[in-house]
C-alpha cells in the first residue's frame, strides 16, 4: 500500500512536469532542459498583475518616475535596441508587450518579469554611476530570466516541493500510524532545509549563470561593449554584492562570475564589432498607461 501511495505520487509530479528548452543556444550555447510544471501563460498573467500593482504603487507614492525624466529615457533608450535582439533566441519575444519603469528608489536593483515586464531602480544607476554599456549588461541579464523563464521553472520548482512535501508527509503518517503526527511540521521545517540548500539554491545559481552569458550576447548585439560585464561586477563586487559564501548565496561570487564573464567575452565580441559597423534595430518598449 505504502509503495503503491509512493508510485502514485511519483506518477502524478512526473505526468504534469514538461522538459523544455525556452530558447535556443544562441553564440553562448545556452541549451539546458528545463522541468516545467507551470504554464507559460499561468505565470505571465501573474507577473502582469503583480507588475501593474507595482507600478501602480509606485506611482501612487510618487515615486515612479515621469515619461520625460531624462533617466527614464535613458533606461528605454536602451531597451529599445535590446530587444530585438531577444528573438536570436526566442522569435516570440519581440511581440511581448514590453514595459519599461524607473522607481525612485536607493535600492541596487533592477528586474525584468516574465513577459518582458521591466524595472530599473535609481540606486544602481546612481550609486554605481553605470554607463550606458554597464546598464545594458545589467539589463540584458534580468531581460535573459525572463527569456529562459526561470521565474516559471523556480515556481514549478517550488509547486513540485509543495506537492511531495505533502505526499511526503501522509506517507509518514500512514507508514506510523499517525505516531508522529504532531511532530511533523518540526519535521517539515528540516526538510524544507535540506531541500533549499540541495535543490533550489542549486538552480538559483545556474539560472543567474545563463543570465549573465544571455545577456552578454544581447548587449554585443545590441551594440554594447561586452568588457562593461566585467567593469559592472567589480563595481558591484566594491559595494559589496559578493558577501557570504558562495554555496549559501543564489548568486555566483563577484569572482566566479567575473571570471565566467571575462571567458565569455571572446565569443561575444565579434557580435559586438559586427553591430558597431551596421544599424542596430530598435524597439520603442510600451509607455505606462496614464493613470
């Protein structure tokens, strides 16, 4: 009974989780599977709702900053020659409903939601005082997540833990007896740990590595000095973005990944050369809606 349970839940994760490749290798030969057990189209409407909100808020507090701002224009001026880069390795994304923010905020920090959903934040334009080259890089890694969907794999990771957690658990209670039932949120909790530091941190860290060299790619298309991953992480490494161990953090340390990124260059650089010398394409991303 217990091993026909087990089956059963094994059966039921396996049935539901799709293996994908979101997008082609590109220069960088990104071509990791992908276990999804989410939809595209689920995760996207969340992300749209939830960056919306953000906006909304933002704007609400003030803080969101006007069409004209010069920051503003800066940031989408960007955009607007990345993104049509993003269909050397997914065609679809440059149909997107594109949407590109700045909140005045002293955060370092920038991001870009499934479905081409993008914030950056004053603080790291500000505080770091990152060139256009340095902007570029930054914003072709979080474009690069929302091209590979790892918002999507994280949350199918997370919806594939909930459910053996669960199943998990009521195997523990019939294999007992329900003995331990009232022990098992402890149990739960040390689990979830174990599982945290051997699975999902793990894939944290490969998903930022696929960012950083995607998006290495995009900006050398879109005509933006690769050498500007490297200047960005040593700034960024200055204030202090590298603290802890790197086996306990989602991100590569500054020296892992500036090292990834310095032998990444070579293989970007004549994609950059080529765009300095011909037009690269631009795409005016979507304006906010005026409230």
């Amino acid at each position: 009974m217990k091993r026909l349970l087990l089956s059963l839940l094994l059966a039921t994760l396996a049935a539901g989780c799709q293996q994908v490749n979101t997008t082609s290798g590109g220069a960088v030969g990104a071509n990791r599977k992908q276990s999804m057990l989410l939809s595209s189209e689920q995760v996207d409407q969340m992300a749209a709702a939830s960056y919306a909100d953000t906006v909304k808020q933002a704007a609400n507090k003030g803080k969101l900053l006007p069409d004209n701002d010069p920051t503003v224009r800066r940031v989408r001026a960007i955009s607007a020659r990345l993104i049509p880069q993003t269909a050397v390795f997914r065609p679809d994304a440059a149909k997107w409903q594109w949407e590109v923010n700045v909140e005045k905020s002293p955060e370092l920090n920038a991001y870009c939601m499934p479905g081409g959903k993008i914030m950056f934040y004053t603080g790291i334009i500000e505080q770091l005082k990152l060139t256009d080259d340095e902007i570029a890089q930054i914003m072709g890694h979080e474009i690069a997540h929302a091209l590979r969907e790892h918002g999507r794999e994280r949350m199918s990771s997370e919806y594939g833990k909930a459910i053996a957690m669960q199943g998990g658990m009521q195997l523990l209670s019939i294999a007992t007896g329900g003995k331990y039932d009232a022990y098992q949120d402890l149990a739960g909790g040390g689990l979830n740990a174990l599982v945290d530091v051997t699975y999902s941190l793990p894939n944290s860290r490969t998903h930022e590595s696929e960012a950083d060299v995607i998006g290495l790619e995009l900006a050398a298309r879109a005509g933006y000095n690769p050498n500007a991953a490297v200047s960005l992480w040593q700034k960024m490494a200055a204030q202090g973005g590298g603290k802890g161990p790197e086996f306990m953090s989602t991100h590569p340390s500054s020296t892992t990944r500036i090292a990834e990124l310095q032998a990444k260059v070579p293989v970007v650089m004549p994609l950059y050369e080529a765009a300095k010398v011909k037009p690269v394409p631009s795409a005016a991303p979507k304006k906010r809606a005026k409230s």
